[in-house]
C-alpha cells in the first residue's frame, strides 16, 4: 500500500513536471508572438496576419498608418533599371494560329485595315478560329480569296455539339468535308462550352470523351485537319473566389468568368475528360488552346506531350505564366520545340509585342498588358532562332498541310 503511493506519487510529480515544461513552452511561444510595439498585434500561429495588416517581423503584425489603396488603385512603378529591348515586329514571320479576326473578315475595307496591323508586327497568316461553318465560312473564304490578302488569312470549320444523339455524327461529318471542301485548314476553335455546359438532348452534360462523338474525331484524322480545341479555364476559375485567389480582381471584374462547382465539373474531371479523348484518337492532331491550362504546371503538360505525340499546344493568353518563370518556360520551349504553336487569341495588334518580347528577349521585370490577370511582372524567355521559327510558323505549316507550304523562310 506503501509502496503503491509512493508510486503515484512520484508518477503525480513526473506528470506535473511535464505539464509545467508544455505550459513553459506555451507561454514562450505565446510571447515570442505577442513581443509586438505599440499599434502592432501578434500572428496567429498558422493563420497569419489579422486582416488588415501585414507581417512586419515575424510573428508580429502591423497595420498601415495611412489610408491603404484598394487592390485596383495600387499600382506601385518600378524604379528597376536594367535594358530594355521594345520588340515591335516578331524575328521571323508568323502565323497566328489561334485568331479571332471576327468583322475585319467582313469586308474588303476591314480586311485590308486588319493586314496593315498585321504587317506592322510581322504576323503573315492569322488563322480565324472563329468556329464558322457552312453559308458563313464559305462566303467569308470567298471574300478572302477574292482579295489582295488571301495568303493572309485561313479558316478553321466549327462543329456544332448540339443534339449529340443518333444521326448527329453523319450530318456532322458530312458538314465538315463540305466546309473543308469551302476551304477550311482545320478545326476550332472548339470552345470551352464543349465540356463545360453543352448538354445532350437527354439533359446530361457532353463530356469530352463521349464515344457519340468518336465519328468526327476519325474524320478529322482522315481529312488531315488539327482540332484546335480551348478546355476549361485557369484553375482558379473553378476554386474559391477568397484573398488568396490568384485571379480574385478578375473574377471580381468578370463575374460570369466564375464555375461554381454546384453547377460545372471541376478543372480536373475536364482535364481527364480532355486527356481521355486525345488517348482515343491518337491518329487525330489536337492542338490544345491556352497551354492546356497548365502553363502554371509546366511539367505536367510536358507528361501528357511525351505521352501523346498527336497533341500540340498554343500559346494564346497565357504569356502571363510563360513571364513569370523565365529559365523553366525556356526549358520548355526548347524541350517541346516540335509540339508549340504561337496564337493570340484576342486581336489587339498593340499586344503582339509583349508575346515577340517575352519569346525573343532576356529582359527583365516588365509590365504586362492587362492589369487584372497578373499581379507580377514578365521575363524575356530569350529562345533560339531555331526554336522561335517553329513557333512562330514552322509547327503550324507542318500540323496544317492545307496551309499553303511555300515562301516562308528556310
Ligand atoms: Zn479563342
């Protein structure tokens, strides 16, 4: 008996010792975080900063003395000072494969105001991804061929997924050899719509890799088109709309730009549903808008190229993720120099020059032309002659043989 509380004594005394230590250390930590001067606060510890304030020193926070900006009137200049090289017109010709010249096909009057843009910064052929078909892509590639610009311009046929059931593949089929037989030097663009909320007559969402559609697929293959096809959005469309979004302002800005995961699939059910149909056709070329979306994960579609040697991707409206990482984006270019196709997407001729700067240049810490997409600056990627002729025109020639191949540089 003796002994026995001799025992819980001594295990008494070792617990309150451990007790004594764990509350010594909580109190340290306590102050090491609470160690903060007049008009400071403390950390939280794993939660950071309360709102409105900033880290100063760590573990301690402190709110700003003056009235701050709103997040789209702080717009700090940059006081670095490092060369700059402005590059108006691309080194070599381009085709912009991912263009949306909309009316400036309409007319002759708007054609020719289009090219004199196009002259000023070099691109030769923009290629409308405009999603036309039938009476409409065969008069506007009539209006071009009538023209002095017809070796300026081409067009991509539109495939309308609406009513995918029975019958729908041979009618498709049959309108696109007839807008190839029009013109037309491929497919797309395919828009985001096609995966996201194109239903089928039954009610249920078309996904991407819906054998239904497998017909289509196969006749592109056989009439030698590349499917150019935009899949989801950045990532952060489908994520929270909180203060640690990337894209919050843009969102903000645009809010239809949001998927709210109660109504849409998520960025990675349309990715695997993306991967699954370029799998299934591998003897179709797929030329995937935007870098996949993933030129924030570079490596991920350098997997998924190595993969899938019929895939080719674009670099429309991303320019902002191939800036901001300048040696990897680099490496990329030149490790999948075969596979990158240079596009635009929205026609402002006075941002080509940002793209020839970012491809072209080693220059360092510099705007780029929207002011809600990123909230970093941009990087010259500097790629080899040999590299940027690829992108710029030799990959498209090669994964498009209804674009005319002669006159363009060696
Ligand atoms: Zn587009």
């Amino acid at each position: 008996m003796a002994l026995l509380s001799a025992r819980s004594t001594a295990s008494r005394t070792a617990r309150r010792a451990t007790l004594g230590a764990l509350l010594l250390c909580a109190v340290l930590a306590a102050r090491a975080f609470a160690q903060t001067d007049a008009g400071e606060s403390a950390a939280r510890p794993g939660a950071g900063c309360p709102a409105g304030t900033t880290e100063v020193r760590p573990g301690a926070c402190r709110a700003p003395q003056l009235p701050p900006p709103s997040i789209v009137d702080y717009r700090p200049r940059s006081t670095l000072v490092t060369p700059t090289h402005e590059v108006r017109r691309a080194k070599y010709p381009v085709i912009d494969f991912h263009g949306h010249p909309e009316d400036r096909l309409g007319s002759e009057d708007a054609l020719a105001a289009m090219v004199r843009s196009l002259d000023s910064i070099n691109v030769r052929m923009i290629v409308s991804a405009d999603n036309m078909s039938g009476q409409r892509l065969a008069s506007t590639v009539a209006r071009v061929n009538a023209s002095p610009y017809k070796d300026r311009v081409r067009v991509l046929a539109g495939i309308n997924f609406r009513d995918v059931g029975p019958g729908w593949a041979e009618n498709a089929v049959a309108q696109l050899e007839a807008d190839v037989a029009a013109g037309a030097v491929g497919v797309g663009e395919i828009s985001k719509g096609f995966g996201l909320s194109i239903r089928k007559p039954d009610g249920s969402r078309l996904r991407l890799d819906d054998p239904a559609l497998d017909p289509i697929w196969d006749a592109c293959a056989r009439l030698r088109l590349p499917v150019f096809i935009h899949t989801a959005d950045p990532e952060e469309f489908f994520r929270p709309i909180d203060y640690a979004n990337e894209r919050w302002l843009e969102q903000a800005l645009f809010p239809s730009r949001h998927y709210d995961p109660a109504r849409y699939p998520s960025f990675e059910q349309l990715i695997t549903e993306r991967d699954n149909l370029f799998r299934r056709h591998p003897k179709t070329t797929f030329v995937t808008a935007h870098l996949g979306w993933q030129a924030n994960d570079l490596a991920r579609l350098g997997k998924l190229l190595d993969e899938l040697p019929n895939v080719y991707t674009e670099i429309g409206a991303v320019l902002y993720d191939i800036g901001r990482q300048p040696r990897g984006a680099h490496d990329f270019f030149v490790k999948y120099q075969d596979r990158v196709l240079f596009g635009k997407d929205s026609f402002q001729p006075s941002e080509y020059p940002y793209y020839w700067r970012v491809l072209e240049t080693r220059d360092e810490y510099f705007d780029y032309y929207r002011g809600y997409h990123a909230f970093w600056k941009l990087y010259g990627i500097d790629l080899p002659d040999s590299v940027l002729q690829k992108v710029y025109y030799r990959n498209a020639l090669r994964i498009t043989p209804r674009i005319p191949q002669a006159g363009w540089p060696k």
